[in-house]
C-alpha cells in the first residue's frame, strides 16, 4: 500500500502549466473575466453540447481549444462566488480539514497519510479482490461501468471528508478534487460530461451546499471537461442510510433520481460523490442516466466505506 505522497502527492508532485490557448486575449487575472493559476485556467466553463476531445495538449490531453466558439464564461454567479471565496481565504485563513492545523485546507503532513487503495481491484466496484470479478460482483448486473475510489473512509480521508461535509470547509474540496483528478486519469476513466450525484432540495436547504457538486466542479476545472449540474436531479427524499442495510439502501434510493435526456443522451459521464458505503446511490444514478441515452457511467468517488 502507498500513501498519496508516494504517488503524486499534491505538496510535492509539479503541477500542470496553464492550459494552451489560442485566445491570449481570454487570459485575465481579474475576477470577473476568471483567472490563470498554476492548475490552469480556472474562470471558463465548457458548453454542454461542446467536444472537449478536440484540440489536445501534453498537459490536458484531452481538453478544448480555448476559442470563443468553444468556450463559454463562466456565469456571474459562479465568478463571484470564486471571487468571495478568496475573499473568506483572506478574512479567515484556511484550516486543515482533517487536523485543523492553520494555513493550508489539507495540510502536508495529513495529505502525505492518505493511502490509496490496495491493487488489484475488481474491474467494477473497484474494490481489492484477487479475481477480476470479486464475489459480489460475479453474477450481477449493473448500469455503472464501474466505481472508483482513491482510499478507504477511515484515518486522514475520513477526517477530510468529514470536515468539508460537516464542518463546511469547503475549500477542502480544492486538494480532494485532485484526487479523484488522479484516479481518474490513472484508470483513463472516459468521460465528456462531469454529472454530481444530487442533493434533495430540502437537504440541500437545511446543508447550505451540495459537496459532491463542489467536488465535481473542481474536477471539470482539472479536466477540462463540462459539468452537467442539471443533468441528474433527486426527485424524491430519502430517509438517512447510516444504519441502513444493502437491501434497504436500495429500496430507498429506486426511482429517486432523474435525468435530462437533452444534457445527457449519448455523453460519457463521470458521475461524483464523496463517499460510497453499498454503491447503490450510484447505482440508482447510472440507471436514470442510462434511460436517457448515457453511453457509459462511470463512478468516481473519495473514498469508499470497509
């Protein structure tokens, strides 16, 4: 087993340079026109119905030329909401989601404990198992190509996910969105759509945000593809499923999910969440988005419960 550091570790691995673009005249530091940081340019968005395959680089070999035809700004809600975020970053410096040590939302000590999970892994969970197919796997059908996680919800992860989750440090999403980053170009997940497992919007009052979304934000910024936030929607609550069993869970989350045909059908999505205990959730997503037309879904979450 290696820890996050060994593997390309966020405090020591070198980050991308910005991405190439054929429009200098798009690249800005000011806030309302986005700004290029040393992960790339990080104000723009990709239009739903572009290709993103188009246009490769060696840093981002899979992202867009960067040309008023393909690329859209990024709406005044996302761009201020960027903006006070730096603002808050300056105001309250950032704490260590997992030891709450000042300066940094992921600390180098804490990062450097996160362990990937062990190889080999099943081709679908994504769980270790000595088979391509581990047991609960083998004889069963799913509408997910597959799960991905980068460890197991226990040490430092756990202590991170429950921080952004919990004790909203959100700026945490930044650091463990370069996980889920890793992961899926290791695995070279396809995907042209990002698609975040939804929030009831009662839970998502009484939250104030949708961590997976923020999550998956962060993703769509790294690879250069479009984020589809009205693509999957949770038509129906479910009751909390902390206690609940495999068969419980998915009783609860079938039929909770809907898709848009128009945002999804014939797309690649890479579906996000923090955390997957049985997989149903994930499992219910995928069906929704494969009624409408979705060519593959793939999982892909932080962490994934013992």
């Amino acid at each position: 087993m290696q820890s996050w550091a060994g593997r390309g570790a966020l405090g020591t691995a070198p980050l991308p340079d910005p991405l190439p673009s054929p429009c200098e005249s798009h690249r800005t530091s000011s806030i309302s026109m986005g700004r290029v940081g040393r992960s790339g340019w990080q104000g723009p968005w990709l239009s739903n119905r572009s290709d993103p395959r188009s246009g490769q680089s060696s840093e981002y070999p899979h992202g867009p030329h960067c040309s008023e035809s393909r690329w859209r700004f990024a709406t005044i809600e996302e761009r201020w909401r960027r903006g006070l975020r730096s603002v808050v970053d300056l105001v309250f410096p950032p704490r260590c989601a997992s030891c709450d040590r000042l300066g940094e939302w992921l600390c180098a000590s804490c990062a450097a404990q996160i362990v990937r999970l062990p190889d080999p892994i099943c081709r679908r969970c994504g769980l270790p198992a000595r088979l391509p197919l581990c047991w609960r796997c083998r004889g069963s059908r799913s509408s997910l190509d597959g799960i991905r996680a980068f460890g197991y919800l226990d040490g430092t992860l756990r202590a991170a996910v429950h921080g952004l989750k919990y004790r909203g440090r959100r700026g945490a999403t930044r650091p463990l969105a370069r996980l889920l980053n890793q992961i899926a170009t290791q695995e070279s997940l396809p995907h042209d759509l990002v698609v975040p497992v939804p929030l009831h919007p009662d839970r998502l009052a009484e939250r104030g945000f949708n961590q997976a979304e923020l999550l998956a934000e962060e993703v769509a910024l790294l690879t250069g593809r479009p984020i589809g936030r009205a693509a999957l929607s949770r038509v129906r609550a479910t009751p909390p499923q902390v206690h609940s069993g495999i068969a419980e869970r998915r009783r609860n989350v079938l039929g909770a999910f809907r898709a848009s045909e128009e945002a999804v059908e014939g797309r690649e999505v890479l579906l996000i969440d923090d955390v997957a205990t049985t997989g149903a959730t994930l499992e219910s997503c995928a069906r929704a988005l494969r009624a409408v037309g979705a060519a593959s879904v793939w999982g892909l979450v932080l962490a994934r419960e013992r």
